[in-house]
C-alpha cells in the first residue's frame, strides 16, 4: 500500500513530498524509512556476498603467505595464526549466514563480522608492524574503505563500524609499543582513508534514497488516475485480489464500498466538463479523507464512480460511509438538476464479507453494486449495506441497470 500526504491518497504522495523536503541528513520519515532500508537490505545482499566471498580468498591466501613467510623468519609463525583463523570463521560464518535469506540477520552479521574482522586485522597488523613488517598496515585501510563502500551498509552503521576499527587499531598500536612516528603516520592514513571512505557512502546512500523515491513516485504515477490523484481501475483490480487472499488467510473482514456521484450526466450537462472535473476532484478529497488505515484503498472506478476497500472489523468502520455521504453533501456544489438540497449528493452501496464467506470477491464487489443499485433506487442520497451473512444475492447474475441516469 503506498503512502499519500492529504490522508494517503491526495494528489502528492508522501514519496514526492520527501523529496521536495529532502535529506541530506540520510533519513526519511517514519514509515518510508523502515520501506527505504528493507529495500535497501534486498538490493545490496547479492553484492555484499560476493564481497565477503572475496574477502575470505584474500584472507585464505593471506594465511597461506604468512604460514610461508614463518617457516624462513625469525618471528614465529603463531604471530598472526590467531588473527587470520579468526578472520577465517568469521567470513565464513557470515557467507552461510547469508544463504538463510534473512537479509535482516545477514546485515547484523554483516556488522559483527566487519568488527571482528577490524579487530582480528589489528591484532595481525600490530604483531607484523613489531617485526618491520609494517605493510601490513594496508590490509587496515583496505578493510576500513571495503567496510565504507562495499559492505552495503548504509552510512551511520557504516561510520560507526569503521570508527571503532580506527580507534581499536591505534589503542593497540599504542598498548603494543610501536614508534610515535610511526603511529602518527598510520593515525593519518586511517583519518584519510576514513574521510574518502564516508564521502563515497554518504554520496552511495544519497543517490539510493534519490533513486528510491524517483521510482516510487513513477510507480504510483503508472497507478493513479490523473485527474484525481486516486489509485486507477488497474491498480484497484491488482490490489483488491491481494487483500481479498490476505483476509482471507488472516480471517478479517473485509469492506468493499461503491460510491457513485448522483445524476452526474446532468451535472456535466448544465455546467460543463471543467466544472464536472472539478467536481470530481472535490468528491476525490472527501474519500481520500475516508481512507485512514494502512491497508484501506481508494480508487476511481471509473467515470463518476469510486471504489473503497476497507480491511477490518466492520464495527471499528464505524460511520464511515455515511459521514462520507455527508461530506460529500456538504462541500455545496450547486446541482440545480441533483436532490434533496439542489446540491451535489452521492450514493454509496456497502458490501460487508464475513471471513467465512463462501462467496467469491467477485460475489463481494456484486454486493456491492447491488446496494448501491439500491441506494439509487430508494431516492439517491443514501447509503445501502449488503452482508454476506444476510445477503442473498445470486453471484454472476449482475444487474443490469443503467448508469446514464446517474
């Protein structure tokens, strides 16, 4: 379900409105960032693996290079042993970690093992440093920018994890008793290599949220009715078959509504299509106003017609249609040819489906048509209410009533 400003389904989403705002401090509101990051978390698991996968070939081949350099040094070979096996089971246990398709969990190991890896490296990078094996070193600044980079992880974790690499590797150092000079140096290199790393994942994690929302708001664009802002007919039919089969699984009620404006081909003849439109427009807000909850639906259904999907116990609806009614009632459109107040009035056809309802969705969306046939029928101006559990209504034999009347 995606998110509007002007109660969800105004003409400016939330997505475009984020964008106008926009976020140099790379976090969006509320919601958007929770959808921003677990979209996010999918598109970089394929490329963080292949990362790890490469990070554990150079370890392995780093092993094996130091196992060699030991048996013709004076140093023990044990020096570094240690750091690389830890080095070792964290890569791997990361990349397995990975395969559970929990890019939740596989970011958290992400971060663990981008720690231990910082830490296992600074044991690994001291000991050879006290031996004049100080190139080494630069196995500390390429993990540093590989966490910056090429981890996919956003910036604050990112900024976090390589911070407390840094700080780890000069305590060390320090603890270790390297030379000053030499500390100096590498504490340098690491607030270079710190600052490069950031600029490159601040300007990554811009670009992501710029791209995400630009899609998005394509997205609801390919979606909505242009004159509106609501959800188009397309969009309804795909959303109501997924939230009919949710209810259906969750065993929730589900409210289907048609609201359709009355003696509307009278209107337009009288005032015109750019008042119809703006009439239009206006009857828009008000249902767009109805739609409160994360999983509710508005769209236009098509002409003078509107479709509402409401997920949820009928008795939390409460007034819904009718206070829908009478908004619409109330905005005063002058309709000299309309009913009741000589204003423009709308009748609403309700369908109520009862989580064990044998009837199908089309069955529920007929209900639907027939209140409202109803509602038309009764004088206009109303609301009608079909129920599963009291309704018998023959499903696929529609009514054939005309709508040009209006």
């Amino acid at each position: 379900m995606e998110r509007y400003e002007h109660s969800r389904t105004g003409v400016i989403s939330l997505y475009e409105e984020q964008l106008k705002r926009g976020f140099g401090s790379l976090r969006f509101d509320s919601f958007l960032e929770d959808e921003f990051r677990a979209s996010y978390r999918l598109t970089n698991f394929v490329k963080s693996r292949l990362v790890i996968a490469f990070a554990l070939l150079i370890v392995v081949v780093m092993s094996v290079g130091h196992i060699a350099s030991g048996s013709t040094s004076e140093h023990p070979v044990t020096a570094g042993i240690y750091g690389l096996g830890a080095m070792l089971l964290a890569l791997v246990l990361t990349l397995a970690v990975s395969y559970a398709r929990s890019p939740r969990l596989y970011t958290a190991c992400l971060g663990l093992c981008a720690l231990a890896i910082g830490i296992a490296g600074t044991t690994v990078d001291v000991q050879a440093s006290l031996v004049g094996q100080g190139y080494y070193f630069a196995g500390q600044i390429g993990w540093v920018l590989m966490i910056w980079m090429m981890f996919g992880l956003l910036f604050v974790p990112a900024a976090i994890l390589t911070a407390a690499v840094s700080i780890i590797y000069v305590v060390a150092a320090v603890y270790a008793g390297l030379a000053p000079e030499e500390i100096y140096f590498e504490s340098f290199m690491l607030l270079n290599a710190n600052f490069l790393g950031g600029y490159s994942c601040y300007k990554i994690e811009h670009g992501a949220r710029q791209t995400y929302l630009e899609s998005n708001i394509l997205a609801q664009r390919a979606e909505r009715d242009g004159l509106t802002g609501l959800y188009n007919r397309r969009a309804f039919d795909e959303y109501v078959e997924r939230i009919w089969r949710q209810s259906r699984r969750e065993g929730s009620q589900l409210t289907v509504m048609l609201v359709d404006i009355d003696r509307f081909k009278a209107f337009n003849d009288l005032y015109g299509h750019q008042a119809g439109d703006d009439a239009l427009r206006r009857v828009a807000c008000v249902i767009a106003d109805s739609v409160q909850r994360p999983l509710d639906f508005a769209a236009r259904f098509g002409g003078e017609e509107f479709a509402l999907v409401l997920y949820g116990p009928a008795d939390k609806l409460g007034r819904i249609p009718e206070r829908l009614r009478e908004s619409v009632q109330k905005l005063n459109i002058d309709h000299e040819r309309g009913v009741d107040a000589k204003v423009l009035t709308v009748s609403v056809g309700v369908a109520i489906a009862d989580p064990d309802t044998n009837r199908s969705l089309a069955g529920v969306i007929q209900m639907a048509d027939e209140a409202l046939y109803q509602a038309k029928e009764n004088g206009r101006n109303r609301v009608v209410v079909n129920k599963t559990s009291t309704t018998s209504i023959e499903t696929g034999k529609f009514r054939a009533h005309a709508r040009a009347a209006g």
